[in-house]
C-alpha cells in the first residue's frame, strides 16, 4: 500500500521506473527503435520533472535528467515527420515543462542546446496532425512557447484550438475523432491537456477548458467503484493509472475548488486507485517498468503502438509531485465517494448506464463501437453489452471454436456448424433512455438484432434480444466470466433454463427467460481475462435458429459475493412494448422499429 504522503508517491514510483533502456529490445512496436528510445526516455519523466523541480531527487531521477541533457547537447533527438508522428505524442511532456517550470527547465541546457530544442518542437508545425487529441499536442506545444517568448507558429495553434472546438459535445464531453468512442482519453487526453493549458495561457479557450473539465468531474465519478478500480473499457488498459491523472490535474491547477468534490474525495479516487495497482503483478522485474497488460502481463490487450516504455504514459498520474509538501492535498484525509446504488445513473454521451455496490460497479453499454477494425480486439474493448469493475472482460484466443471465442457479455452469431462466432460489432442505431438502453445492430449486414439492456443493480441485469436472420445460426449469449474456475475441480449449478457459476470468487449466472434456449458453460484458458491469469469460464445460453424471426431475453447475474438473493422477474410483450416486472417494480420498453442502414 501507498502511504498518503509525498516522498511515499515518489518511492513507489521510483520503484516503477527502470534503471535504463535494455528492456526496450524486448519488443517491438509499430513505430521505429529510435522512436521507442525516445519514449522511455521521456514517458517517466511526467513524474519525474515535477520531483525534481519539487526537491524530491533519487539516483533514478538525476539519471533521466542527465539522459535528457545529453538528448538535447548532442542533438540526438530523432526529427519529427508525418511518417514518425509518434513523436509528437512524446512532446507534450517537454511542453508542460516549459510551461510549468520555464527558465529553470530551460536552464537544464546550453543557449545551443535551449534552441536546438526550440526548433525541434517547432517540426511538429510541419507535420500533418489527425483529428482527434493529437491536436493537444500542437496547442501546448505553441502555447508554453509563445508564452515564453519563444519562435512558436501562431498560425497553427490557432488552427488546432479551433479543431478541438469542433469535437466538443456539451456536458464536458468531447469525441475523440469522427467515431463513437467514448473512452479515457477523453480524460487523461482532452480534459488533462486542457487543464494544462488553462494554467500556460489565459484566454478563451483556457476559460472554455477549465469549465468543461469541471463540468465532467460530475460524470467521471461513475467510472470508479468504492475498492478504486475504474470500469476496464477501451483501448489502451495498458496505461493503468492514466486514467486518474485527470484528477491529478484537476489538483495541480486548483481547479477542484470548482467542481462539487472535496479535495479529500479526490484524493480518495486517485489513492484508492493507486493502491488497487500496487497490488497487482504489473512489473515483472525492477529492471522493467510496469508489463503491457492490465493486472499482470498480457500481450493480448496490447495496441500496435505499445512498447514496452508506451506504459509509462500511466506517469501522467505523478504531476501531482510538483506540489508543496505543506499543500493540503498531502495532509488531507481520504474521503469515500457516495455512490447511490438505488439511482438510474445514465450517461448519455458515453451511453452507459451505471450501477453501483459497495463490491463493484457496473456499466451496461448501448452506444459504442469501434470504428477502427485495425484496433486489436476491438469487439472486446467496446462491443461488450456489460463491463465490470470486478469481472472484467476476456480476450480471444482464436476464431474457431466457442472455447477459443471470449462470449462473456456477448450474444455471438455463427452460421450453423462453422464455430466462428460473431459479437456486437457495428452499431447502426441507438437509444438511451432512463430505465434501459436499445442498440439495433447487425452480423454481416444480413442478421439484424434488436438489443435492449435493462439495469436491476450492479449484480443484475436483463437482456431482450429481437433477432431476424436469412441463415441457420447458432446463437451464444455469455454471462460474466469467473476467475479460477475449472471444470476438473469444479461443478456447475444448472437446471432446465439456467447455470450458475460459484467458487471463492463469487457467482456468476445466466437465467433463460424466454425458456427456448440450453444453459452451458464456455471453458476459457488461462491469460484470457484481464484480470486474472487463470482459467476461467462463461455460464451462457445457446440455441440453433433457423431462418426467421425471434425474441430471446435473459437475466444475468454477477456478483463478488458467495450468496445472493436473485430477484423474481417477468416479462411479458404486446405489439408495441414489452412490460418487465421486478417485484414491486414495473419497466415499460418500448420496442423501436428503426430504419435499416
């Protein structure tokens, strides 16, 4: 565990940090060696400048310094061109030094080796910028020059602060990119950079980023459980504690104050976060920073542009070393989040709805996909009906064969006797309202399927599937996986219309309730969830569909807990709406007929 204090921060991590730059040929990445180089060169030091310039020093830290120097006086520092644009992400730590520490940053180098670093940022203007949270990287960039006086392209900072208004949504949220993610960037990259920014210049737009990163503190609450973890979703898991650093920014530049959190209830979020990873086998050796994976090595949730110094980006968290000892971030005590677990939490932008426990949270997804088919398991980082803070998710292994398929929170589609499943890809329309969400989606633009996702709490949900389909297919839905079951030591609970799944870590089960379909499990090998190394399995439904159309419904279960009490539900239907009975509780969902893209 972390003690609350600075020097406590700073030992862990040091502890993270590897000694030198052996372990970058261990891997490699879709970017050159050089370019790799850079990254673990400059990635660590996101925490390292502020301990520096702060008082707090260790062996490690002199020694990236030094690194830097000698980077920087012996013009080593590979030119910047739209084919190595990767280096531009590298850049924005050079620019929030610049802009936080000015002179005394600059005064590290020589007046030769102060502009040869100058002009080298200044490539980045030549360069062509996707649109996206690239663009941050050209506004600080411009920004922490010219506010130093420094040669800076007026042209092109004006031109990407005008860009990323055109990704705003409202309500604090922006997209990153003409697509429909909605993921941690939008954190740790928009409202992280923009809060940097806030404090370098003092403009419109500075006004416009602080007030829209307080106004997503409200919403990014919801992505963390009580035990600190947040909800594993999207690309780039591997980052880890990224994804507290937008808290870390909003203390550094004492934007808190306006949010309606106290400092202790955002110390509480990062600390509890940080301490959940500090627990976890994320670093394989001292020698090594922290693996690609998640809560241990796992090159399966690894993107094509992670090294092994790609996850040091997590370093972002450590700005927060950059504050006084006597700040009261440090003396502050933690505070607890109240998460009301009987309120409907709807997001509409990120179109989750959210439930939370004392045990973990959970997030039924209707709106997102992956536009980007090149993105590494994509299906699994944004398709999935359900992502638990406690479960997690799983990877595939292959394509052939259920045992291979990672169905967990899926309903996958095969053609009958071809075992190679097809999950929510594609989404072609989508609804969120208070009570449920309804996604109408497609499997190879010929099996049309209607999705309605129903929360009961952070244990329980209910899924209505309508389904139309010109083929015989074979339909598999999954339940949550469970860690560290194994069918040589462990016996599923089934009846006629359901599994359940127990062991030590919890329940997890599915429950027919349309009553045409046969209860199974789905054996997964081991290093297929992100969270647990072991074997684990999907308590799931199947059933063979020949041409036609049909409606199937479940209630899926998922809990950490040992014993449950599972809720009686019914369901019934009429032309129009379908009437979901939860006990005393009555959901009235109305069955959507959208149009066909």
């Amino acid at each position: 565990m972390i003690e609350e204090g600075k020097q406590s921060l700073a030992d862990w991590m040091d502890q993270l940090t590897p000694n030198n730059f052996k372990y970058l040929n261990q891997l490699g990445a879709s970017y050159l060696p050089e370019i790799r180089l850079l990254e673990g060169s400059l990635r660590p030091l996101w925490g390292i400048l502020p301990a520096y310039f702060s008082g707090v020093k260790s062996e490690k830290c002199e020694s990236y310094i030094k690194n830097l120097k000698e980077m920087v006086e012996k013009q080593k520092l590979p030119p910047i061109s739209t084919k190595n644009r990767q280096i531009a992400v590298e850049t924005a730590v050079l620019s929030y030094a610049i802009g936080t520490y000015k002179h005394n940053f600059f005064n590290l180098f020589s007046t030769e080796g102060q502009q040869y670093l100058v002009d080298w940022l200044n490539e980045v203007n030549q360069i062509d910028i996707p649109k996206g949270n690239w663009l941050f990287f050209v506004i600080l960039i411009n920004s922490s020059l010219k506010e130093n006086r420094l040669k800076y392209s007026k042209e092109k900072l004006e031109w990407a602060l005008k860009e990323i208004d055109t990704l705003y949504l409202g309500d604090g949220w922006y997209t990153d990119g003409e697509n429909k993610q909605r993921d941690y960037y939008i954190a740790f990259a928009f409202h992280f950079y923009g809060l940097l920014y806030s404090r370098i210049s003092k403009d419109e737009f500075a006004e416009k980023f602080l007030d829209r990163a307080i106004k997503f503190s409200k919403y990014f609450t919801h992505w963390f459980d009580a035990k600190g973890r947040s909800i594993p979703f999207g690309r780039s898991l591997t980052y880890r504690f990224a994804h507290v650093c937008y808290w870390s920014a909003l203390v550094v530049t004492g934007a808190y104050k306006e949010t309606t959190l106290s400092l202790s209830e955002i110390k509480g979020i990062i600390y509890r976060n940080l301490n959940f990873w500090s627990t976890q086998p994320i670093q394989i050796s001292s020698e090594n920073p922290p693996s690609i994976g998640y809560s241990y090595g796992n090159l399966l949730l690894s993107e094509d542009y992670n090294s092994l110094g790609s996850t040091m980006w997590a370093f972002k968290t450590f700005i927060l070393l950059e504050l006084e000892e006597n700040h009261p971030f440090w003396k502050c005590s933690t505070k607890k989040l109240e998460q009301n677990s009987n309120k409907e939490i709807v997001q509409p932008h990120a179109g989750f709805h959210f439930q939370h426990s004392d045990d973990h949270t959970l997030a039924l997804s209707s709106t997102q996909y992956s536009t980007n088919h090149l993105l590494y398991h994509h299906h699994e980082k944004y398709s999935k009906f359900a992502y638990s803070s406690y479960f997690g998710f799983n990877l595939s292994r292959g394509s052939e064969n259920i045992e291979k398929t990672s169905v967990d929170s899926t309903l996958s589609i095969s053609i009958s006797g071809h075992e190679q499943y097809q999950p929510r890809s594609r989404i072609l329309k989508s609804k969120i309202y208070k009570e449920y969400g309804v996604s109408y989606w497609d499997v190879w633009r010929k099996v049309k399927i209607y999705t309605y996702l129903i929360p009961i709490s952070s244990d329980v949900h209910i899924r209505i599937h309508e389904i139309e389909t010109p083929y015989n297919i074979d339909v598999v839905e999954g339940g949550f996986p469970l860690f560290n079951w194994n069918k040589k030591y462990s016996e599923p609970l089934s009846t006629k219309s359901s599994i359940e799944l127990k062991n030590e870590n919890g329940i997890s089960s599915i429950i027919d309730l349309s009553n045409n379909r046969v209860p199974i499990y789905v054996d997964q090998g081991p290093n297929t969830n992100i969270y647990s190394y072991e074997k684990n399995a999907i308590p799931a439904l199947t059933t063979t569909l020949t041409k036609g159309k049909y409606t199937l419904s479940s209630m899926v279960v998922g809990s950490p807990r040992k014993k449950m009490e599972i809720p009686k539900i019914e369901i019934s239907s009429n032309v129009k709406e379908y009437k979901v009975v939860i006990e005393e509780k009555n959901i009235c969902i109305q069955k959507e007929n959208f149009k066909y893209v």
